[in-house]
C-alpha cells in the first residue's frame, strides 16, 4: 500500500515536472538534480553548489523528493528514468548507482576526470562506486559517516556524565540522563533509521573483522554467531531509552530534541552536524561529537554522489558544469563544512572545519590507512539495495519494533531474508 502511494507520487512528480527531451536554448543552462536534502542543514549545503553554479551562470532546478535515507527519491527517479526523463543529475548512494550503471543509464564524463585527475584524489573505495569499467559517470561529493552519536552538552554536564568508551558505559550514560528524568536517546523510529544506527551497534559489539565478514562478506556463519545475536540483544536494550513518541519521526526532528536539550543524544551520521550548525550551535561548546561507544578508528561511510545521467546533447554542457563545480576543491570545502560530512577529495585542506570536521577527516585517512573503513549496510555501500535497503531495514526494523521476539529469531530471520534478496 505504502509502495503503491509512493509509486503514484512518483509518477505525479514525473507528470508535474514535464521535463522534454527536446533542445531548446532555456534548456542548454539548466541543471536539474534530485535529491533528499530538505532539512535545514542539508539545504543550506546545497545553496553552496546551486550559487556556484548561478555565478557560472547556469539555473538550478530542483527536484527535492523528501525522506532521510532516499528511499522515496529513489523511487521517484526509477520513474523518472524510466519515462525516458532523467534529471541532469540524482543524489544516489552506492549499488544505487552501479544499477544505472549496468542498465547503460549513465553518461561518461571521464575526459573531464581525466583532464582534473579524479582518480588521484578520490579513495579508491569510492571509485568502485563513481566507476564502471574504468568510465566516470558518478561524482562524489562527500563522504559522510554513520558511526557518531551527538550530544547535548549542558545536558551532559547536568547528569555528570562523559564520553563513553564501550558499548556498557554507552548504556549506562543512558541510565544517568534517564534517571535525571531527560529523554536519554532521540530516535525516529523509521526503518533506514533503525537499521543505520544497528550498523554503528554491530560495529561496537563485533569490531571490524566481525562487520566485514558479516556485512560485507554475507557469511553465513557470522550472520547467525552468538556476536550477531548479541548485537541484536544490544540494540534491544536501546529501546528503552527512547520517548514513547519515536515511532515514525523524521531525523532532523530527533536531531532538534538534542539541539534544545529535551534530549541528552542521538546516534546519527554527520549530517545530524549540518542541523547543529544551522541552528548556530558550536561543537565543544554547545553540542560534542563522539564515535559511537567502542567504534573508535573505524569509518563506517556513505558518500553522497551524484549520478550522471545519459541526457540529450543540448543538456550535457550544463551537466558537465555541474560535475566541475562538485569537484572543484572550493566547492568540495565550502558544501562540507555546511553539511556535517568530509570531502571526498582527499587534497582539501581542513583548515575551514570546526572540531568535529577536523576529527572527521583525519579519521577517514587513518581508517583508509588502516583498513577500517567499511560501507555503510543500511546506506548501500556494502551490498544491493535489495539486501540493504531491503532485507536488512526490514528485519532491523521488525525486531526494534517487537515483531520480531528475540535475537534468535532475528538472525534467523536476517539470513532468511538475505537468501531471498540475493
Ligand atoms: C543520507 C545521505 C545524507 C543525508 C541523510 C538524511 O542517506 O547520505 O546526505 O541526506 O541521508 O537525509
């Protein structure tokens, strides 16, 4: 039912826009993205690219599909596509990109990347995802991670508490802010919520080895070992920390209970920061950011690209404008900063960052060194979306939400419906 209204949605969107293929002269300067920045923050980042583009002279269209995770814009654009009008440009995460890819959707804008020297400056994790058989036809414009909790710091200092460690002292600074009689963890409980926040659990209870066996792996074996079931049982234990009205909130409102202090933290990416800065909080003064409990050194990412349509020739020169712009080290800078994430482009400097920014992108380089930056499973950057957006936020969400009784049943139920996805 909820797939029906968002496919008519979808299709009304198409109809309203009534993009033509035709050439016309208002058409050869125009850029028309989709995307899911609609929150305060991520918009505001957005505005970064957009007057980039306008002082180039080149008009923005947008085509904002609302809902963290992009699950409802994905939508959209399969219709999109699929009615023969792609936009310029779509947001997209990971193996979202290597289906357009597969189904020869995707311009090639390699001569660019060739002529800016791309490839040197991207990690190579990311251009597995903004590559197809040695062809540019996705562009990163971040890297985003998924494995921070937020937290309000009057709050914290109210209860006495501090940073914590390990997944323990995560649960018992959550019983602190309870017993103070704060709400201990915002939450929007939607399913790609849920799952993102069970990728930083699975993290802390298991340790990378464990994370990529499972997650990136799919080894049967982890999927279903005591280590799984325990990060199931840990998460179980973090509903009891979540106000009774969770059900269904979006993120940025979760994100906006820590920012007033009627919460004590949530656990969300960085683009939580991007809500934090809009509201013109500073980190170590009003809010502090620490990696999840017990994933220190460890980077668990998605990278927000924009995938690069195979539009008509009269829109390729605007599109190509738009890919220079993204990658354009200024650019790269000033929408990051704005936005909670890192560059993608691993030559720009930190120094425009606050604290949290400046910890964020040394944290990539000494994961990336390191080995322990892994994708993101409930964002599409270890599997399909039919596994991750799919199988994955279904049992997540079916377990957190108690249709799912135990930890027992919730392996179970996780490779049963990794089987039937792949
Ligand atoms: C993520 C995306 C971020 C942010 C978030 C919430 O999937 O990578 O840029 O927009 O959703 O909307």
């Amino acid at each position: 039912m909820i797939f029906r209204t968002m496919l008519l949605a979808s299709a009304m969107a198409v109809g309203v826009l009534g993009v033509s293929g035709s050439a016309s002269a208002a058409d050869n300067k125009e850029v028309q993205m989709l995307h899911w920045w609609t929150s305060g923050g991520e918009a505001a980042a957005l505005n970064v690219l957009k007057q980039y583009l306008a002082k180039e002279g080149y008009a923005w269209k947008d085509v904002p599909v609302a809902g963290g995770g992009g699950e409802a814009a994905m939508t959209t654009l399969k219709a999109m596509v699929a009615g023969g009008n792609p936009p310029t440009a779509s947001q997209i995460l990971g193996y979202f990109a290597l289906d357009y890819a597969e189904a020869g959707k995707l311009a090639d804008v390699s001569a660019l990347a060739e002529k800016e020297g791309w490839a040197k400056v991207i990690p190579t994790a990311l251009q597995r995802f903004t590559t197809t058989d040695g062809k540019w036809d996705a562009i990163p414009i971040n890297i985003h991670s998924v494995n921070w909790i937020w937290v309000n710091k009057a709050l914290m200092e109210k209860i006495g508490g501090k940073e914590p460690k390990n997944f323990d002292e995560f649960v018992a600074l959550l019983d602190k802010a309870k017993a103070a009689g704060a709400i201990p963890l915002a939450l929007g409980g939607q399913p790609w919520q849920e799952a993102t926040m069970f990728d930083s659990v699975v993290m802390s209870t298991g340790g990378p080895a464990f994370y990529k066996k499972a997650f990136i792996d799919l080894d049967e074996s982890a999927l279903k070992s005591e280590t799984m079931k325990k990060s199931f049982d840990n998460l179980a234990k973090l509903r009891g920390y979540v106000d009774p009205n969770y059900a269904g909130r979006d993120w940025n409102l979760a994100t906006a209970m820590v920012i007033k202090g009627d919460a004590l933290l949530q656990v969300m990416g960085d683009w939580a920061k991007g809500e934090f800065k809009t509201a013109n909080k500073e980190p170590g003064k009003d809010y502090l950011c620490y990696r999840f409990p017990g994933t220190d050194g460890t980077v668990i990412y998605n990278t927000d690209m924009f995938a690069l349509f195979d539009v008509p020739a009269d829109r390729k020169a605007a599109q190509l404008a738009l890919a220079d712009a993204t990658m354009s080290p200024e650019v790269q800078s000033a929408f990051n900063v704005i936005k909670g994430s890192v560059p993608a482009r691993t030559d720009v400097p930190d120094t425009a960052f606050d604290m949290c920014g400046k910890k964020g992108i040394a944290d990539v380089k000494a994961a990336n060194a390191k080995g322990t930056f892994v994708g993101s499973l409930a964002q599409n950057y270890a599997q399909p979306p039919a596994i991750g957006t799919g199988a994955y936020h279904d049992v997540v969400t079916k377990f957190f939400h108690g249709e799912i009784k135990n930890s027992d049943g919730a392996v179970t139920e996780l490779v049963k419906a990794i089987n039937a996805a792949k």
